[in-house]
C-alpha cells in the first residue's frame, strides 16, 4: 500500500446552499478513513452575492475578470478558509500534519462545448493563509482535452465501493445529478443525469420563501401535471449516450410557473426521478443496486418516486458505512491526493477524456 496522508476536501456546489469540509487518511488508491466532517451553510446575502456571479459568468463566452466575480471569488475563499480552520480545530489536526488541501471552489459557469468550465476561489491565498498545499481547478485539464470535465467523482466512488458485488450504480443528487456506474471488472462509466434538487430548490424558494423542500413534505401533498412533466421530458439530450455533462443553468423551471406550489414541487421532483431512470437505460449493464448520495436523498418523496421510475430500491450511502453528505468533499480529498501523486482522476468513460488525465493547479504552502 502507498503512504497514506491526511487530506481535507472542499466542496461548494451549484446549489449554493453551502460548504462541505472533510478531513479523510488516503493513499489516493483503495484506502480511504473518513476523520472529520462538517457543513457550513451561507448566509442568504453570500447566496445571492453567488447568484449574480452566476447569472453574469454565464453571459460570457469565455472567464473574464469582473469586479462582481471577483468580490464573489473574495467571499468563496474567505468562507472555505474558515471552513477549514474549523474543520482542523473539531479533529484536533494541525495545519502542519495535514498533506493537501483539494479546494474545488464555486462553479459559476460549466461550457464544456465552448471549451471552458469556471469554478471561482483562489488557491494561492488559501495556501498562504492556512499553510497547507492547495490544489484547486480541479476540471480544466479534462476540458483543455476535450472532455466534459464532470462529474469526477468517479474515481472515489470506485475507492468507496471496494469489495461490494458489481456492478453497482451511485446516483449523487446535488443542484446537478450525476451517476457512476462501476463495471464488474472496476470499469467507470458516469455522465450527469439532470438537475436532481437545481429546480426544486430554486421553486421553493420563489413560491415558498425556502431553501429547499424538507423531506419531500410539499411535494409530497401536489400531483403531477403529466401534460408538462411529457413536454419537459421531450429533450434530445435525455437520450444523448454518455459522457455528458450540464450546468445547473441548462433546465429551468418555467414550464410550471402555472402550477400550485405544491404542484409544482411534485412535477419537478418527478421530473428528478425520471430522468434518474433514463440514464440508468443508457448503462452497459442494469445494476445491482443503486446507492444514493448528496442532499437529495433527504427527501423522501424523491427517493420514493426515485424507486417507482427506476425499478431498483434506492439505497442512502449510509447503508454501506459512509456519510452521504460528505462524500463530494471527500472525493476532492482523495483527488487532491492522486493528483499530488500524478494519478488520474478523469477517464474516457466518466468524461469523455482522450486518455486518463490527472488534474488541478498545486499552490504550495508558503
């Protein structure tokens, strides 16, 4: 086995809902011990600071500097900074003892098609204020070689399912879904599946002044409106074969804009469980289980109607030992890890890559 180092993994997602910081031991191959994790959710004025980044980034053909974006990149270290800072202070852990810091930052803006992927936060400022090794832009390598640049978690999910009967599916449901199939001889194939809790979160909090719907509770009340859950559904995309990626912004809401709250909120988390089963068509081979991950998996009447569309029980990360709401920023650890390795961590069947290409931009501690 390869030396093994303490690692800590960030995570911000397209949710905007918050920061995950975990703290795992990994030789960046099979051995993985989770040691620490917590979540620091933003304050609303950081969610909409983050919003309108979002919303200018997409305007534009290619990164550029904007004084806006720039203020949200600000606001991204400095939060993630204290993230860590935490983190290292609930596990005991000095700054000194730990290996690398995989920083992935704030996607404002995701084209692989035009050739770039933006993910806000300074890696160098990160390095220098906390004294840890960062390695940050984690996806551009991928798409500076043509590929989708997500998802990447791949790799850790193959790490996490050691020893389990294959092959075997891992739905990740954040502001994006994405799954990863790992094949009976640990062959990957991943792709995005849809917007997984994008719309719903961004429908609650238009018609309901809230983040998110808890537990499935109101969309548990609506009905489906069939008539615009089929027109949604009819997009080419949909039956695209992998690799394939999306930025949270490629679906939008507007199709129920006329419906109830509730209504509303049962169509769009349909919609989540549907596409789910279609990408699950496009696999090599059925799974034997389909193992749930991120913040979706809270709602229940998701993971319900997830059961219903798929054919398979869906099953919370947790019934395997691992915490679901730690595994992306886990997974940046570990990739943090390869990448200080000169390990892959993108792969022609996860992202449509050339070749398996390693990844990320190391700043060193000063």
């Amino acid at each position: 086995m390869s030396k093994t180092v303490l690692a800590v993994g960030l995570m911000s997602g397209t949710s905007l809902d918050g920061i995950d910081a975990a703290l795992i031991e990994t030789d960046g191959e099979g051995f993985v011990r989770p040691v620490a994790f917590r979540g620091e959710r933003y304050s609303d004025s950081a969610r909409a600071t983050l919003k309108a980044a979002t919303e200018l980034a997409l305007a534009f053909e290619s990164p550029r500097a904007n004084p806006d974006i720039l203020a949200a990149e600000e606001l991204v270290t400095r939060s993630h900074i204290l993230a860590v800072r935490k983190l290292l202070i609930d596990a005991h852990v000095s700054p000194a003892d730990v290996a690398v810091i995989g920083f992935h930052g704030q996607t404002i803006a995701h084209r692989p098609d035009r050739g770039w992927t933006w993910q806000i936060g300074d890696g160098a400022s990160m390095a220098a204020a906390l004294g840890i090794p960062v390695i940050n832009d984690l996806r551009a390598a991928d798409v500076a070689a043509g590929g989708q640049g997500a998802p990447l978690l791949p790799v850790y999910h193959r790490a996490l399912m050691a020893g389990q009967e294959l092959p075997i599916a891992i739905l990740n449901l954040g502001g994006v879904g994405n799954l990863t199939w790992i094949g009976r001889d640990g062959e990957l194939v991943a792709f995005d599946t849809g917007p997984a809790n994008g719309l719903i979160d961004d429908w609650m909090l238009a018609k309901a002044g809230q983040p998110f719907d808890q537990g499935g509770a109101l969309a548990a009340t609506g009905r489906v409106d069939e008539a615009i859950l089929k027109a949604m559904l009819d997009n080419p995309w949909f039956d695209q074969p992998p690799p394939k990626s999306l930025d949270r912004s490629d679906f939008t809401m507007e199709p129920v804009r006329g419906l109830s709250p509730a209504d509303g909120a049962t169509t769009l988390t349909a919609f989540t469980a549907i596409t789910v089963s279609y990408g699950l068509k496009l696999l090599p081979e059925p799974p034997k289980r389909l193992i749930v991950a991120g913040g979706g998996r809270h709602n229940a009447t998701l993971m319900t109607m997830l059961g219903e569309a798929c054919g398979v029980v869906p099953e919370p990360i947790e019934t395997y030992g691992w915490n679901g709401d730690a595994t992306e920023a886990e997974g940046f650890a570990y990739m943090a890890v390869r990448s200080l390795n000169g390990k892959p961590i993108s792969f022609p069947g996860t992202t449509g890559a050339p070749e398996p290409l390693t990844g990320g931009v190391l700043h060193k501690a000063a």
